[in-house]
C-alpha cells in the first residue's frame, strides 16, 4: 500500500495529483517488494513504513 501522507492528500485536487505523478516510478518499484508493505509518499519524498 502506497499512502499519500502530504498535508493535501485528501482534497481532490492537483497537488495531490502532482505527489502520486513525482513519486509514480518509485510506486512502481514498491510492486517488486514482497507483501505486505507501507510507503508514505508526499511530493518530495517516499519511505517506507515498518511493520510490527
């Protein structure tokens, strides 16, 4: 799961659309990865969040 976590996110509007396009390449590496995991992306950055 891909979490978009910009102040923003949840309006419909276009910076939330920018932050899924900036980090779209890095969402498409995530699918490689073993599930489960959880990034939190905003604009400018993404990271992955650990799982207990």
């Amino acid at each position: 799961m891909v979490a978009l976590t910009a102040a923003d996110a949840g309006a419909a509007s276009s910076p939330n659309s920018r932050g899924v396009m900036t980090r779209w390449r890095n969402i498409e590496r995530s699918l490689a990865e073993p599930s489960p995991f959880i990034y939190a992306a905003t604009p400018t950055t993404m990271r992955k969040i650990s799982l207990p």
